[in-house]
C-alpha cells in the first residue's frame, strides 16, 4: 500500500489525476470506476485540464459510478435534469468536458422500476467489461466507500441500501440544503457497488482531504478491519493501492513518518 501525503488539496487532487492519466495512457481501454463527492472534484478537473491541454483521450475509456440515489438518475426524455442525482454531478464535474462517449458511460439509474434486477445487470455489465482497472474512492466521514454504509457485510455486491443519518446529514449538506428541498424530502436510499465488487478492481485509489476526515482515514489504514469502517476492507485488498491525502486527513496516523519514508524510497529505487 502506498500512502502518499500532501501539504494541500491542489497537490493531492493533480497527484491523483496524474495515476488517472497515466494509466489511461498505458492502456487507453481501460475500465475506470468513479466516485463521486467533493473529494475527487479536483481531480476531475485537473484530468479536464490534461484532455484540453495536453491531448489525454478518454475516447475508448469504460466508466463505472460506484452509487446513485434510489428516485433521481437520468430521465431519458430529459437528460440531466435532476440537479442532485449523481449521474449530472459527473456529467458537470467530468463527463462534459472529455472525449468520452456516451455508451461507455455506466451509472446506477436512480430511477429503475426493478432495483434488484438492474443491481444483477450492473454487476454483469461490469465482469463484460473485463472488471474495473482502476476504481477511485473518497471515504465518509464514518469511514464508508459508496453508500456501504456501516455494518455492510465485506463481501456484498452491488444492491440497494438505506443511508444512515450521518450520510443523510452530509449529503444533505452538500447536495440538497442549496436547493430548497427538505432533509424529510432528500432520497433515504441508493443503489451501490458492494465491497466485494470494489476488491475485484485490479487497481485502486483512495482520496481523502481535510481535518474532518482524520479520525476516520486512521481507523481505516491502521485500525481492525471491520464491517463498521467499512473501508477498512482495504487492508484486505492484494493490488495496487494508492492512498494520496493532505496533511490535515493524515493528521492522526500513527506510522506518517514510515509513509512518508517509503514514499521516498520507492521513488529513490523506482518501484
């Protein structure tokens, strides 16, 4: 596990775009799954950067959403015009700005008729796609990936879920509060990629920034793996990992100076 940290979230967010990039360079059909959040806006942006500047093409690039709210997505008749769904966040934030095609684009649809059909059918769409190469992660602040909330089991596939109240609670704060809809009226459920869907990835990144998110990234990296952290899952998984934080999320670490070492070393002997 590599633990990378940074002084700021510029820093962290052009490192991480940095992996995205490279490894769509090295193998431009790649399988990318994306998350959503304020964590990996920067990224996003940066990686909008890097396609108008400098060329990154993302015309043959498959994606995966790890979540989406049960009761928004994209209305066929009217594309994106559920401002708090997922599917427009990407949309905003990454899908409009690069060259990436509209059939390669896969989100949990918020608005199915049968959930746990279209749960079988997403998971299905991904092993068609040979799995994910690279899944990129934030983490809630009671240390879930997507909405696998606590006491998730470690070896779930994607299905729906009921959000806790401190997810309700920072979502509404992030996604709702602005547009005049009511806590009562937010989406109490969501479909999500499980953690045994995120472990099958060949590849993975986790982003995390500012103080609030601490306490939780300790439990997770240097804590027992546990079905309440569920991104504690992570001290489970056998490939690549890239880690990349800012000062403040890696504040309450343990062993910082052993990253910060092995970070070196590894560049020193280019490993």
């Amino acid at each position: 596990m590599n633990i990378i940290i940074r002084h700021s979230y510029e820093q962290i967010s052009k490192y991480s775009a940095q992996i995205i990039a490279n490894r769509v360079k090295s193998n431009p059909r790649c399988v990318l799954g994306l998350a959503t959040g304020s964590t990996p806006i920067g990224t996003y942006q940066e990686l909008v950067r890097l396609h108008k500047e400098e060329g990154l093409d993302f015309s043959q690039v498959k994606t995966f959403n790890l979540d989406e709210y049960l009761g928004t997505g994209i209305d066929l008749e009217k594309p994106y015009s559920m401002d708090q769904s997922y599917a427009r966040f990407m949309h905003e934030e990454l899908f409009k700005n690069i060259n990436i095609k509209q059939e390669n684009i896969f989100i949990p649809n918020g608005l199915t008729k049968e959930p746990k059909n279209f749960c079988k059918w997403y998971e299905d769409e991904i092993k068609k796609a040979g799995g994910i190469d690279l899944q990129i992660l934030g983490i809630g602040r009671d240390g879930h990936w997507g909405f696998n909330e606590p006491g998730s089991s470690l070896g779930s596939r994607t299905r729906v879920v009921a959000l806790t109240e401190q997810t309700l609670d920072d979502n509404y704060e992030a996604f709702y509060k602005n547009a005049n809809i009511s806590r009562e009226q937010m989406p109490h459920f969501a479909i999500t990629m499980g953690i045994g869907t995120i472990l099958e990835s060949r590849e993975i990144l986790m982003i995390a920034n500012g103080s609030k998110k601490s306490g939780v990234i300790a439990k997770c990296l240097e804590g027992p793996v546990t079905a309440q952290i569920t991104s504690s899952a992570i001290q489970l998984y056998s490939g690549e990992i890239n880690v990349v934080i800012d000062d403040e999320a890696a504040y309450e670490l343990k062993n910082t100076h052993h990253y910060r070492h092995m970070e070196k070393m590894n560049k020193q002997y280019g490993l």
